[in-house]
C-alpha cells in the first residue's frame, strides 16, 4: 500500500508556518486534553491539534475498520494494536481530510469548530500507557566517552558492547510528557575520599539526549521476531530526555546496573512520528565491526537521518544550546535492538518503550549529556548569561528539539522541555 500522505507536493487548508516541524507530510498521533476537558487521540498540522475521536464520530474514516471507540480513549494503544495496514490508512486518510483541493471538511464550518483547536488551548498527555520500558547503550561514541572517564581509557568498551545492543529494563511509571517539572533526586552517593556513602540530594543531575520507539504487539512469549521483520512492529518516534543522576549512579551501578539514578524521572515528546513519516529519510548506518552474529545483520538503509539539539534555558534567562546530534550515528539500529529483545522470547507489547540510549556524535559539540560535554565537571560549559554549568542547577529548563530536512520537507518532533526543581520535601 503506498504512503500517499507523504506526497510532498501536497499541501493544507490549514495554514502552516514556514520550517514548521508539523506539515501535513508529518501526521503524528498523540493525546490531549481540549478546552471542554475531554481526553482524545488526535494528530496535529501546523499549529493547530486535530481532534481524531470527533472526527471518527462524523464518519470521516467511514470504510476503515476500526472499533467504534479508537480515538476516543485516553491512549493510542489499542490503535497501535491494529498494525501497520491501519496506521497507514488512517494517516493517508488524514492527509485526503486536510489536503486543500478537498472541500469536504474545509468547507463545514460547524465540523471545523468540533474537530480543529489551537495548540496553545490544548494540554498535551502521554501518548501511550507503556506498560514496559527498556533502555538501550547504543551510540559507541558515548560508550566509549563513559568508559574513558568511569573505566580503563585503553579498554573503553566491554567486550561484550560490539556484539549486542546493551539494554537495561527502566521505570515506566516515571516517564512523563514535556513540560512536567521534576525534582532534583535524593539519594545514595559516595563522597570522594570517603569509604561509607551519605544520603542527600545528587550533585550531578545530568540530561541525556535520546529518541525512543513504540511498539505495536510484537510476538508470543518463546517467540523471536526476525531482523527482516523488525519494522512491521515499531509504530513510531519520539524525542526522549532520560534523566540521570552520575553521582548516584557511579556509587550503584555495580554489579547490576542503574537504578535510582535513572529512574527518577525520563520526559518524551508528545507527539509520535511514525516510521511512515519519516521514510524518505533513511540512511545507512555506522559500518558494524565485526560483523553481528547473523540474527542481527542488516542490509540497505536502516537508521534516520534525524537533527537533534539540546540547549539549557536558566530561569529568567535565554536558552544556550550546548550540544548538536545526528540519530544517525548510533551504532545499534531499532530493528537490531527489537531482535535482539525478543531474542530469548521476550514478550512486546503494544505501547512499549525502547529508548535509545544517549545520542553522541563523534565531535564534542555533537555529545549527548553534561558528563561528555564538560568530561565529568572538569571543563564547565559556559551559558548565554555568563553562568557556567558542569550538570544541571535547579530551575534550570532542559530543552530537546528534533527534526528530519531535505530539499522538499521538514518533519520534526516538536520538543520535549522540563524544568529541574529543588528537591522535594514532604510537609
């Protein structure tokens, strides 16, 4: 079936702002609440959130099966749920709806008031319930930049690192839409020179510049699911901050991994970018030495070419963007990591997350945390207002943009902004 909503000599009744992440080649799904305070699954062009539940109700999807109910829930999951086929349907229908030669919508005032809001009158929800979240290592640069500063500079990589995606099970419960404040983490860190760690509030709060995919049913349990296969099952994208706190970090790692230093908080943009949407922009990946064993290779054009940006806003001041990334220099792909998920019969669910772990590129501007950029607080970044930053202060805003470009159209992801509060204290 092909993708028409990707046309790109399309063009909306709706208007669009030029380099505007959201044209109607774009089409993303998300959730928000409207000015009436109802929940519904919608997508967005432009600056305007299109409310999909209502849409459904007057018969603008008429011979699509879908359930009475699809777009008005509170999560796209049981859309998700219905696959690829459908994805596409609905989405080139939405494009058909919204394309300006087509009078059908355009031209009912009384449709467009119930289906059509401002962005800015709408509160934006997570897109999905995930009921499992898992996060991945996979830029090598970035596993290597930690394993300089943390380990042997000679054997920066684990043996194991260029032979699987490395992956850690994280906290769903913690992830939560742009725009949510969090608190500074209080935990167990381990002064230098010291031998008994101290409880307080973490020194080193740090962001990491990610993308994470969603997942549609993947399998049964004992079920792997081929390389070939892989993206049949991945819905779409979103920008993802995962938070973490080093000091925390460097004193629980051992043996097991992260813990509370990753599962504080983890923010995502709200809009989900399907895979469909960003196909005219892949590319290939980093050259994999040695070769994967053969459950993970690959061939042609598997990763995206995706901008990202990170700038950090101090509260009354300008953001400084401290760091530019490219998605397409992480060494895993999503395919691989799904594979490899699913490998010993893991169960996926719809709804699931897979983060992709920090996004580092091979120059120092391109790092994707506070510990790279400043190498673990030895050379402090400074910002637009004169003040220097070796992790993140309270009050301080993180903001992440993403957007793929070529000579015809700009799809992007939005942003994912959170604001760091001081620790919280119960009254």
């Amino acid at each position: 079936m092909p993708i028409t909503a990707n046309d790109t000599k399309r063009k909306s009744w709706l208007s669009v702002p030029e380099n505007s992440d959201f044209p109607i080649q774009n089409i993303p799904f998300g959730v928000f609440l409207t000015r009436e305070n109802v929940v519904t699954v919608g997508t967005r062009i432009g600056d305007f959130a299109i409310d999909l539940g209502a849409l459904q109700q007057m018969n603008y999807f008429s011979g699509i099966e879908l359930t009475d109910d699809m777009f008005m829930q509170d999560t796209l999951n049981d859309f998700i749920s219905d696959g690829k086929k459908t994805w596409r349907l609905v989405r080139n229908r939405i494009a058909d709806i919204f394309d300006e030669k087509n009078p059908t919508l355009r031209d009912n005032e009384k449709h467009r008031d119930i289906v059509i809001f401002n962005i800015a009158e709408v509160e934006m929800q997570l897109p999905v319930l995930i009921g499992d979240y898992t996060d991945f290592c996979s830029s090598k640069e970035h596993a290597t930049n930690v394993g300089k500063m943390l380990r042997d500079p000679e054997n920066a990589l684990f043996p194991n690192w260029l032979h699987i995606p490395i992956g850690y099970h994280g906290r769903s419960s913690s992830i939560i839409p742009t725009d949510i404040p969090i608190h500074r983490p209080i935990g167990q860190t381990l002064p230098a020179g010291e031998s008994t760690p101290v409880l307080g509030p973490s020194r080193s709060v740090d962001f990491e510049l990610e993308t994470a995919f969603i997942t549609t049913d993947a399998n049964i349990m004992g079920e792997m699911i081929p390389i070939s296969e892989a993206e049949d099952y991945i819905f779409g994208m979103v920008l993802m901050n995962d938070w973490s706190a080093r000091d925390i970090q460097k004193w629980e790692y051992l043996p097991l991994g992260p813990f509370l230093s990753k599962n504080f908080a983890t923010s995502i943009s709200p809009w989900i970018v399907t895979l469909d949407a960003l196909e005219p922009f892949k590319v290939p990946g980093p050259k994999q030495v040695p070769s994967p064993l053969p459950y993970l290779q690959q061939k042609g054009k598997h990763s995206f070419d995706i901008q990202l940006e990170v700038a950090i806003q101090p509260e009354g001041s300008t953001p400084t963007v401290v760091s530019k990334s490219n998605f397409k220099h992480m060494y895993w792909t999503m395919n691989q990591q799904l594979t490899h998920h699913t490998s010993n019969g893991c169960r996926v669910n719809s709804g699931d997350m897979m983060g992709s772990g920090t996004i580092s590129g091979p120059t120092q501007d391109s790092y994707g945390s506070m510990l790279e950029l400043t190498w673990g607080g030895k050379n402090p970044i400074q910002l637009n207002d004169g003040t220097e930053r070796k992790f993140i202060n309270d009050n301080d805003t993180v903001i992440m943009n993403g957007f793929c470009k070529n000579s015809q159209v700009q799809i992007g992801f939005g942003e994912v902004k959170t604001k760091l509060l001081p620790p919280f204290v119960r009254k």
